[in-house]
C-alpha cells in the first residue's frame, strides 16, 4: 500500500511538472509569435513601365482644407516633373496610388474622348454626361468598359485607355479616401496591370444640346 501512495504521489507530481512545462512553453510561443513582425504586401498603381516610385510626392489631405487646395498642389508637383500620390494603409497591404494629372502649363489642351472616361463626382458616376449611376454600380461600370473593346460607341475603347477621373464638390472631399480605394480594389479584380490611370479633377458641366427649334430660330 506505501508503495502505491507514493507511486500515485510520484506520478502526480511528473503529471504537475510536465503541465508547468508545457505552460510555460506555450507562453514563449506566444510571446515569439505576437513579437514577429508581419509583412506587409505593397503595391504601386498608376505607374509606367518606364518611371520609377522616386518620381512620386505625397499628398496629406490634413493639410487642405478644400478640393480645390488639393488640385493646386497636385498641378505644383506635375509642373515639377513629379507625379502626387497618396499611400492607402490597411493591416495587410499599402496601396500606393500615382496620379496622372498633366501639368497643364505645358499643355493647350489635352485630347480625350469622353468615352474613354470615368468620372466619378462625389457619389456618382457619369459615363460621356449621359448615363448617371450611383458609386455602389462602380464594379459593373468599370467591368463594361473593360469588356467593351468598342462595340458600344458610348464606351471605353480598350481597357489601356481608360481614365478615371474623381472630383469633388466644396467639403465633400473627406469622401476621397474611401472612393479611391474602392476604384483600386475594383480595379485588380479585372485586371492584373497596375497602369490605373486617375486623374484629379475638377467637374466640369456641360450643358445639353439646344433644342431643335432653337436652332431653327438662330439660321
């Protein structure tokens, strides 16, 4: 019977000491895996084959007050042989986004069809000032004009020359951030090109065709 108690004894003690182990094991596993850092997955957007990311000026939208402070600094650094770009953080990825506005002092005008365009003025989309959807029909606009490849007049030509221009009205720019991540993830879901082209624009209305008898009335 001693034998026994302390055989029992015995063995309880081990099972403490291996649990106290295995405790304190976990512990350090613990502590390792919390201390490891994680890799962030970074992307650049709007970049040619041909430019480097040392070309590329930040913009900190805590520091304007409207949108329009923003399209001034955006054309200071265009004019400055640079392009603006704002970093996108999340806990997996930075997305970093080079816009391709001109620097207009160096341009007349620039040429573009209107159905190579998207624009995107402050929750809604147009397409050629025509067709108006809200910003939650983005993924549905964009993957028409990717699959278009001309057969509709009214859309983009190819996905190559497509352009997306965002504007906003006077204090609605806070809204910026989120569109602009919203276009990306939109766009790497149809496409593995990284060439997005998105110009900072200021909206622009044009006004509809006079009526017929207007015309007739002016010959």
């Amino acid at each position: 019977m001693v034998n026994l108690f302390q055989y029992n004894t015995k063995m309880v003690t081990n099972i403490k000491i291996s649990s106290l182990i295995i405790l304190i094991l976990a512990i350090f596993s613990c502590q390792n895996a919390e201390q490891k850092p994680i890799k962030l997955i970074e992307k650049d957007y709007g970049l040619f084959e041909n430019e480097n990311d040392s070309i590329g000026v930040e913009i900190k939208l805590n520091e304007f007050d409207n949108w329009k402070e923003i399209l001034e600094r955006t054309e200071r650094i265009a004019c400055n042989d640079s392009l603006p770009k704002l970093t996108l953080k999340s806990a997996a990825e930075i997305k970093t986004v080079y816009f391709r506005n001109p620097c207009w002092e160096n341009f007349g005008c620039i040429l573009i069809k209107q159905k190579n365009t998207i624009q995107i003025h402050n929750d809604t989309i147009s397409k050629s000032d025509r067709f108006f959807y809200p910003l939650d029909s983005l993924a549905n606009v964009l993957k028409k004009d990717f699959e278009n490849n001309g057969k509709i007049p009214s859309w983009s030509v190819s996905p190559e020359k497509l352009i997306i221009f965002i504007s906003y009205d006077y204090g609605k720019m806070e809204r910026f951030p989120k569109t602009l991540r919203r276009v990306v993830n939109e766009y790497e879901k149809l496409t593995d090109s990284v060439v997005l082209k998105i110009w900072l624009n200021e909206k622009f209305d044009i006004p509809p065709p006079p009526p017929a008898d207007w015309e007739e009335e002016t010959k």
